[in-house]
C-alpha cells in the first residue's frame, strides 16, 4: 500500500472585520503579516492533488492545521483543495482549526472536513470522542486522535486528555496484536519545543503507544520540522514528522510505501516543484 502524509497547511484569510478580531484571531493577524506571510505559501499545497495521482497514492493522510485562524474562508480553500484529491483521504485537525474559544467550542471543523469514510471500529468518532479507526488494507489499521483544543493568546498545547486516553486504550485492544496500527496525531508525543506549544499529558500517550506495540507508526506535523525516528528499540513505533507542506524554504511531506516487513518513506521537498529528496527503509520488529 502506498500512503501520503501531509500536513500544516495553513490557508489564510485575513480580515480587519472588528467583530471577527474580537478574540485570538487578532493576534493570528499580526502574526501572518510579521512572521509568516514571507514563509508560507499555497503554491506547494496546491499542486499536492496532481502528484499524488501521478504518484499512484492509495490513500492522504491529512495532519491538520488547514487554516490560520478558523475563519469560514479558510476552510472553504480548504475543502477546495481536498476536493481535488483523488484518492481517499482521511483528516484531522490541529490547534489553528480550534483557533479560538468559539470555533473549538462550536466544532466549527467538523462543519467542513468530518472524514467520509464512517468509523469501522467502535462508536468513536473525531467530532464526539477525539479519535476514530479506519481499516485502510489487510492488516493495517489508522487511528485518528483530536487533541488540539483552544487555549490563551500565546498558547498552542494540545491535550491528550484521560478520557480520549481511556478511549484509545480500548481502541487498541479491540485491533488484533497480528495487525498493525499507525496513529496520526497533529502533535509530537515526546516534548522537544518550548512548554506553550507541547502536548499536555503526552507521558501518558507515550506510555499507551509502549503497551501496544503493534502500533507500528506515529504521524504527527505542528513543529514545521521533518523528523524521522526510528524508536522500536525503545519500544515505541516509527515517528514520522511529515513537516509543513506550506513552508516554502522547507516545506516538506512523506510518501510512505508498507509492506509486511517494513517500510519504505520517500522524502519530498519543494524547490520549484516537488521533488523527492531521499529515500529511507525501516524494518519492522516482529
């Protein structure tokens, strides 16, 4: 099976609306014009749906961070853009989807890109419970986590909270040992970035993924940052960071390829195009 991950895509609307800014969206503003609007673009993003058909994609795994401040134009560029993939395609959100108090707590996300494809494992689902499963080939197993929550001015920590772990727990029981799990997460398990933009309780997520190994991978973007890390020998899967899709200087995705022994991940980076940077084989621990 042939996959894509890719992530942080960050469409952007800007607004002076006085009613629209009358929150975080403010400051996400200022932000874009002084920070991020030299270093991001839609050019890299929008020629993702024509390579993965010429690359042949079974299926896009979507790591969130579609917009920049939750604005309903944003999330229309959003759904845009997915409607031009071909292949299946399963998403989740990250922290500038639930980017303010109201959008987080109205789910305006989910009135966008709730995945097609209905759950195969349990009652779960991403809007209700943080987290879904989806059978994606014989043997293989994506579990989907909605950790992203909103949180102050200059704060973007996720939560992986003690009833989603509760729920994953019993997700991962219900898959059997002989199949394998990978889980997508818009944010990193292990803390490597300043404390307001971690993973609140990723202990206990860590902990979860070492009691069962047959969750093979861990995808995960939010740090704009390519990272691949063989962790088995510590009893935790592959963690693949797929970086930002959008990041121009170093925007970055993966082409994963599974196999029963392993897998092979292609690195793509964009310089005028997309083109494939390296290429990495990591060998299951059976």
């Amino acid at each position: 099976m042939r996959f894509a991950h890719v992530s942080d895509f960050h469409f952007t609307h800007l607004t002076w609306n006085p009613l629209r800014l009358l929150s975080k969206r403010l400051l996400g503003n200022l932000n874009w014009l002084l920070m991020r609007s030299g270093s991001l673009a839609e050019e890299p993003v929008l020629a993702l749906p024509q390579l993965f058909k010429e690359l042949g994609v079974d299926l896009v795994l979507l790591g969130g961070d579609f917009t920049t401040t939750s604005l309903k134009e944003e999330f229309l560029k959003a759904v845009a853009f997915v409607q031009k993939i071909e292949s299946p395609w399963l998403a989740i959100p990250g922290n500038h989807d639930h980017y303010t108090g109201k959008s987080f707590r109205e789910k305006h996300y989910y009135r966008y890109l709730t995945n097609v494809q209905k759950p195969s494992l349990g009652p779960f689902t991403l809007k209700e419970d943080g987290l879904e499963a989806h059978r994606i080939a014989d043997g293989w197993w994506v579990v989907a986590l909605d950790t992203s929550v909103a949180r102050g001015l200059t704060s973007s920590r996720g939560l992986f909270s003690e009833v989603l772990e509760g729920n994953l727990d019993k997700v991962l029981q219900l898959i059997p040992r002989t199949e394998s799990v990978i889980v997508l997460n818009h944010y990193p398990f292990f803390q490597h970035d300043h404390h307001s933009r971690t993973l609140e309780r990723s202990e206990a997520l860590e902990q979860l993924l070492k009691k069962h190994s047959h969750a093979r991978m861990y995808l995960h973007g939010h740090t704009h940052s390519h990272i691949l890390a063989d962790l088995q020998k510590n009893q935790l899967p592959l963690v693949l960071d797929s970086g930002s899709c959008a990041q121009v200087s170093k925007a970055s995705w993966n082409l994963i390829d599974l196999d029963e022994t392993g897998c092979t991940v292609h690195v793509y980076g964009w310089k005028e195009g997309w083109k494939k940077q390296r290429t990495e084989k990591v060998t299951w621990n059976l």
